[in-house]
C-alpha cells in the first residue's frame, strides 16, 4: 500500500479501509500512523539486523573486507528492492520528522555492530576510531542506496551508483581494515 499510495496516501483511513475494517480496529493498535511507520521500521529492522549478523559473521571465519563489502552492498541492494515497501519505508524515516529519532537509533546500532566487526578482523583498531569509521559506512551507504535505489523508475537501481560507493570503500577503507 505504501507503494502505491506514497506518503502522502498513507493514512490509517486507507490502512482501514484496504484492511476491511473500521479505523477505530485501526486506533486500537496504533496510536496514529507514525506507529505502524514505527512497526513497519521494526519489521525492516529485525531482519536485515539479522541478514546483517550473518554476513559480519563470515569475516570472523577469514573473508577479507575487500572480497565481503562489494557482496553485501548487493545484498543490500536486494533486500531493499525485495522487501515489500522496503525502499520507500527508508524514504519515510528520512522524510518524516517523528521517524528522526528511530532513523538516528537505526544509524547507532548499524554502526555499532559494523565496529564491532571491524574490531574483531582488526584487534589494534581504536574502539572510537572503528565507530567513527563505520558511521561514516553507513552513513554514506545509507545516503547512496536510497538514491540508487529511487533514482529513476520505481523497482530499478542505479547500479553504476552502488558501484561506485563500493569501490571508494573498497580502495579507502578496506586496506586499513585487511591490514
């Protein structure tokens, strides 16, 4: 529905009536719309969190950052595209000013569990210094794949886009980290 509709068309009056049922079923789960926003952003969440933990846990088996980053930029790319409303729930945490604080914890806890990881490849990285890198990761790859992912007509990506933000992290960051 959010595909459809956008932002604008998403309301609990729609969510009511594609569901088939009164608005006040609706109230009687969610305050207003910004809490199914909050519950459809926890969905989004949970899984790519634990997509997320999967891939980190291949480095700690020996895979090189070189080799594991251009494979989970794609796989990110995929989840995004595939997860049902998947590239405009992201658009709505950026758009919507009562998403900004979920968007800021997303951001901590994607960065934390990224310098955890760079932690683990790289014992003699500085625990503040692994932080600030991977903030900067995701920070930018956040910004590259929304644009990536809406840049053009609806269910395409701009791949030379992804390519790209790869190879800078590829070539700046992951020498650092491979060591």
């Amino acid at each position: 529905m959010l595909v459809e509709a956008g932002l604008e068309g998403f309301n609990t009056n729609v969510i009511a009536e594609r569901a088939e049922v009164n608005v006040a079923t609706v109230y009687s789960y969610f305050v207003d719309k910004f809490a199914i926003f909050q519950q459809l952003v926890h969905r989004l969440e949970m899984t790519r969190k634990q997509l997320l933990g999967v891939w980190l846990g291949t480095l700690t088996g020996g895979e090189s950052w070189a080799t594991w980053f251009p494979a989970a930029i794609q796989e990110l790319v995929r989840f995004r595209t595939e997860f049902p409303g998947g590239v405009e729930i992201f658009a709505a945490i950026k758009a919507i000013p009562e998403l900004r604080e979920t968007e800021l914890t997303l951001e901590r806890n994607l960065s934390t569990q990224f310098a955890l990881a760079m932690q683990s490849t790289s014992p003699t990285l500085d625990p503040e210094r692994a932080y600030a890198l991977a903030r900067v990761i995701v920070i930018a790859g956040a910004s590259v794949l929304d644009r990536a992912c809406r840049d053009g007509k609806p269910g395409t990506v701009n791949h030379s886009l992804v390519a790209a933000y790869t190879e800078v992290f590829t070539a700046a960051i992951s020498p650092m980290l491979d060591g």
